[in-house]
C-alpha cells in the first residue's frame, strides 16, 4: 500500500473534500495543511494535498470529479449572474441617458 495525493486545494477545499471522502468510509488525511493556510503562494493550486491509499484512490477520485465538477458549475452560474447583472445596469443607465438627452 502507498499513500498517493487524490486532490490539491486551498485549506477550506481540502478540508471539504477530506469530509466527503470520509463520509464514504475512505481514510484521508491533509498534507502540508499549515504551509496551504500560511500562503496560498506556495503552490499554484494552493498547497494543501488530500491524501489516501492507493488502494482508495479510484473510489477517492470519483468523489473528488464531483465535488470539482459541482465547483465549476457554480462558480459558472455565479459568472454568470455577475454578467447579467452588469451589463443590465449598463443598458439601463444607457436608455435612461438616452431618454434624457435633447
């Protein structure tokens, strides 16, 4: 048996991923945890490792694609509302300027 890594996040990520890989019955525990909560300029994804056996690793990953892909669709939706929000306050400042020229 071999320790492998299973997922790379910022603290809060980890912590979350370590709880749902967890509630399936797979040990896991976070590596470099205090470096990732320093500064996240450590490492690109942020420096704090979940890690599993390599026995657990495929039923690990499988948790793992759903929460990132369950991130990604949220952090989509929110571009999202962002830019409709934006771009409709522009196109109602646009016709009440419209409105109120000579």
């Amino acid at each position: 048996m071999k320790i492998v890594e299973v997922f790379e996040g910022d603290l809060f990520q980890a912590q979350m991923v370590k709880n749902l890989i967890e509630n399936d019955g797979i040990e896991s525990f976070l590596q470099d945890e205090l470096i990732g909560s320093r500064s996240p300029v450590w490492r690109p994804g942020g420096g704090v490792r979940v890690m599993v056996s390599d026995l657990d690793y495929d039923r690990a990953r499988l948790i793992v694609n759903e929460f990132e892909k369950n991130q990604n669709s949220k952090i989509l939706k929110h571009i999202h509302e962002v830019y409709i929000f934006k771009y409709t306050k522009i196109a109602i400042a646009f016709n009440g300027a419209l409105q109120h020229s000579p």
